[in-house]
C-alpha cells in the first residue's frame, strides 16, 4: 500500500489516543479478487470486486472492543472512532487485554518470501476462461459417458495490509494467489452419484501444475469412487491420503491452541513434554518457505515469526498461545496460529509401501465425523479403497473409524515421500497400524 494509507493508520491512532484511548491497534486491508464458474460447459458465476476496510481495536481503562468499517474517508473515520470509543466504555473490564509487550515484535527475519506475483496483472479475462476450459476439457475426456456434471472454477486475488499499533509495531505484505480446479459427479449403479474434486493453489499462476492434470485428476477420482460399498469390519493398516490428512490432524492440532487450553478444553493440556504419538509424529511450523501459501514475517499479535516444533519425535514441545491467552494462562506466548505445517517426509512412495502392507485400507476421503478437544475422542466417516498385495481393489464408503488421538498417532508407522504442496500444510501420506475400520 501507498504511503498515503500508512499516514491513515498514524492518523487513526493519533485520533484514537487524543480521544482518550489508552492503546489501539490499526489494521487496513485490500482485496481485489476474480472468481469464475463454469457448470457443464456454462458460465454460471462471475465475481470480481476490490475491497477495502479498517479494523480498529482499542483499550480503554482496561476495556477492549475491536470494530470495522469499509468507509476509509476521514470525516466518517471520526465518527467511528467517536462512536468505538463510546461503545467499549460500555464493556467489562478486561485485566488480560493490552497490546503485546513490544519485545515480542523485535527480530523479525529481513527477508523476501516471494509472495507477490509480478505477473498477476497480466492474468485477462481470456486467460481465466482458456485455464477453465482446458481443465473442463480434461475432464469430460477422462471421465467419458459417466459424467453427469462438471463445475470448474478458477479464483485469484491481489491482497494488500497494513498493521500498526500505538506502542511501536508496523508491519505490511502485499501477496497474490490463484486457484483453479474442478468437482466432478459420476453416475454409478441406481441412484447413487459419487462426486470428488481436485483444486489446486499457488502464489504464482504460471507455476500452477498441469491444467490437464487437473482435470484429469478430478475426474478420474470421482471414477475411482464407482461400486463403492461397505466391507466387513476389521482391523487393518490405513494409510490416509497426502490432501486428506490435514482433515484427521486439526482434531489433535486444536488441543495445541491457546484458547481451549485456557478454557479447559484441551486433551493435551498437561501433556507438555510427554510423549503422546510415535517417533514418526513430528510437527513442525515455518513461517519462511519462500513462496509457500502459509508464510509470513509476522503474526497477528505483530509477533516476528520462526520456525517451531511443536511435537518433536511424539513428544509435545510447544503450544500455540497468543498474547491474550499467554496473559490468562501465565504462560510464555508462542503464536497465535500455524503457517507452513509439515511432518517430515519418509523415504517411499505409496505404491511401496502398500506393497509391505499386504492388506490395508486406503483413505482418500473424510465424510462428517467429529473430535472432541478435550477428550480426543474422534469420530468420522471414510472413503477411498482396500487394497491388496500393493493394488486397489474394492472402492469402499460408508465406512467409519473412531479413535483417541492420545492413541492413534501412536500408531503412525510409516511416512510416504509425497508431501502435498499446493496447502499451507503440506502433508506427506501416514499409515497407521491395526486401525478398527468399521463396516458391515
């Protein structure tokens, strides 16, 4: 952003604090984004708006509110302020809300993490229709006479912020990114109609992977998904999907987050330092991938970023504790959120490993299900596929598997070598041992 909207956000805060705030906190934003959709063959949705707005948090006399508004004009911006000012008089008081102490915000890495696309301007409205239609192509000729219906869609924004707090923090970025990909249906036996999709993202539009790929992916798993049924229940291998495992990991991942630890909602609360999951479960948080779609030189808070490891070989090591949690827990604050999550990659390929399994099922879907944090007990419905001395056989769904995370991840046994890359949390595929798969 311009230096005109960095002398607004002093601005604001000079307003603010004349006007009796103790604090304040200062977040402008722009977007600018496209987002286009085709329903077999057709256009179905057009979308393309710029965006702008101010969030302004305040601490008044142990008082805290935080309040928006998308009218950026200064007479107006008074009035605002005026009246955010009059309504946080009127909250409870609140000992834990302040800005963070300003060491927080010291050591932040002086580096380019490439998250703007010089070329983004340069994506026309005929290059989004060309990348739509070459993944829809794919599509239809991947999944021939089965095909019931194709949405494809592609989204881009340009994305711009500036934060700025009364006791010293300033922080900008400005990023881009693209998404494109397809939601395939099949027609299978009777009235049953599978469906699956495949979208993909990245910073840069030109490195998007292959748009046949695309297409032809989205396709070919709704196919895989034809004659699925319930087997018989069972205990077996699993090993869950690269893209999926984000889906299995937030259920243990929201026992690390400050707000249920402090509300008494954490299964891992007093876990700090005890082992809970297998030599294979390391978790580790950087911030600093170049080009990666999670990285960022600063947190909310205005805290400087770094890399952390939050469990280290099964072993808890770390919690995700913002600075308002930190206060009310008296703990030492972390982060408020993860940015490029990763397990380390293994050494093999699927394909290898399916073949020392002998027997086992292959999860390419979540359906529904729950995890409770402060039990971690968890619960959720399956598809995907058994496989057999390293081949797919029978499509399965319907299927369901209930665990303890202070169990399962025990069980991890293997870590494939194929992180997936186009997520803040590139995952490689896990396998876990004697998994209850319940069916029939």
């Amino acid at each position: 952003m311009n230096k005109e909207m960095f002398d607004l956000c002093n601005w604001i805060i000079e307003t603010a604090k004349s006007a009796g705030a103790d604090d304040c906190k200062v977040y402008i934003s722009r977007n600018r984004f496209v987002d286009i959709e085709n329903r077999e063959r057709k256009l179905q949705t057009v979308k393309e708006a710029t965006t702008q707005s101010i969030n302004l948090s305040l601490y008044v006399n142990g008082r805290y509110s935080s309040q928006s508004t998308s009218d950026l004009r200064k007479e107006s911006l008074k009035k605002f302020i005026a009246m955010s000012l009059e309504n946080t008089g009127l909250l409870e008081e609140d000992p834990f809300r302040s800005l963070p102490d300003p060491k927080y915000y010291e050591g932040r890495a002086e580096i380019d993490l490439k998250k703007l696309d010089p070329n983004y301007g340069l994506l026309t409205p005929e290059k989004r229709k060309a990348i739509i239609k070459e993944i829809e192509d794919a599509c239809y000729l991947y999944g021939g006479d089965k095909i019931v219906s194709v949405t494809t869609s592609v989204y881009d924004d340009n994305y711009e912020e500036i934060l700025i707090t009364s006791n010293g923090f300033e922080g900008s970025e400005e990023t881009t990114i693209c998404w494109a990909g397809a939601q395939v249906t099949v027609q299978d036996e009777g009235d049953r109609r599978p469906t699956a999709y495949n979208y993909v993202g990245n910073r840069f539009h030109e490195k998007m992977p292959d748009l046949k790929e695309i297409g032809k992916n989205a396709a070919l798993r709704a196919l895989n998904l034809l004659g699925a049924k319930k087997i018989e229940t069972q205990t077996v291998p699993i090993i869950v999907e690269n893209k999926n495992v984000g889906r299995i990991l937030w259920g243990f991942l929201s026992a690390l987050y400050g707000w249920n630890v402090q509300q008494k909602r954490s299964f891992l609360a007093d876990k700090k330092g005890q082992k809970v999951g297998s030599d294979l479960f390391t978790l580790i948080d950087d911030p600093h991938i170049v080009g990666a779609l999670g990285s960022c030189l600063y947190d909310g808070d205005g805290f400087h970023t770094k890399k952390r490891t939050f469990i280290e070989k099964g072993v808890v090591n770390e919690f995700l504790i913002d600075w308002y949690r930190s206060r009310k827990l008296g703990w030492e604050p972390t982060t408020g959120n993860t940015t490029n999550l990763f397990i380390p990659k293994g050494t093999r390929s699927v394909e290898e490993i399916m073949k020392d399994l002998g027997k086992g099922v292959y999860i390419t879907g979540f359906l529904g299900g729950n995890s409770n944090s402060t039990t971690g007990d968890a619960s959720v419905g399956i598809l995907g596929h058994l496989f057999e001395n390293g081949k797919l056989t029978q499509p399965i769904a319907e299927m369901n598997i209930a665990f303890n995370h202070l169990e399962f991840w025990n069980k991890l046994i293997e870590v494939a070598n194929d992180p997936y890359i186009y997520s803040s949390w590139q995952m490689p595929s896990l396998v876990f041992s004697d998994v209850v798969v319940s069916g029939i």
